[in-house]
C-alpha cells in the first residue's frame, strides 16, 4: 500500500481504534501474517479491535478501501485460512485479529453460550466447569457439544 493510502486508511480507523491497535510496521506485522502450523504472506496492515463495535468498523472501513480480509483469532489453524499464503494477492491484505474480543456470556444458567471470537477454550472450560458442562472440544472440536 502506499504510504499516502495507509496514511488515509489509518485516519478512517483511528476514530475507532486505539493507534496501538492498528499495526504498520513489517517487523510486527510478521507474527499476524505466518502461520504457526503453516501459511505464510504478506498484508499490509494488522487491526486489533477490542469490540463488537470496532470490528464492524474495521470490516467495513477495509471494504471501502477495497482490502482483502482475513480475519484471525489465534492464529493456530491447521488449514493456514488464518494468514496471508503468499505474495501475489491483486490487492492489499488487511488482518483482523480478534482476540482482544473475548467475552463469554452465559445464557439460561449454562443451557446457551455466546463466546466472542477472542475466547479461548481456557476461558470455556473454566466457565463451564462450575455448571458440570463441557465444551465439545473434550471430543475434538472447539464448539459446545451436548454435554
């Protein structure tokens, strides 16, 4: 991306986002853009909302700047969909990491959940723990199953 493009495309998302969420640099932008099992490439820009709301704004600034978008949790797939694979995307890649968004409500005293995209199974397990409830992940998924 240009810099004369960044620039713009960062003054649309600061209102939005904290600068120390939005990342240029090529040195920090590494550790979003390589997979830790597999998928490596470049983007141009790393977006770290903290909110529902931010991560719209994210979504929706990047597409009017015509962005490709990925968007990241953890970064631990094993497919590799969660970074860039390689340099020759016809457009700048955005990465929008999600972890920052992790809040878990509990609905019905533990018959629903939501789980924000930043929650970690961690986080899961602890909260369900006390309801005698498991997350489907015990069996090899990371969705609640009918425990």
């Amino acid at each position: 991306m240009n810099n004369d493009l960044l620039l713009e495309f960062k003054e649309q998302l600061e209102p939005f986002l904290s600068s120390t969420n939005i990342i240029v640099e090529k040195n920090k932008i590494q550790f979003y853009s390589t997979g830790i099992r597999v998928g490596n490439g470049d983007a141009s820009i790393v977006l770290l909302p903290s909110t529902l709301w931010e991560f719209w704004k994210a979504i929706s600034i990047s597409i009017s700047f015509n962005k490709i978008i990925i968007i990241q949790a953890a970064n631990t797939g094993l497919t590799g969909g969660s970074t860039p694979f390689g340099y020759d995307y016809d457009r700048e890649v955005v990465i929008i990491n999600t972890m920052l968004i992790d809040q878990l409500i509990i609905l019905n005293k533990g018959d629903q959940i939501i789980a924000f995209p930043g929650t970690t199974l961690y986080q899961l397990e602890e909260k369900l723990l006390p309801l005698s409830r498991g997350p489907h992940s015990v069996i090899g998924s990371s969705c609640i199953g009918a425990s």
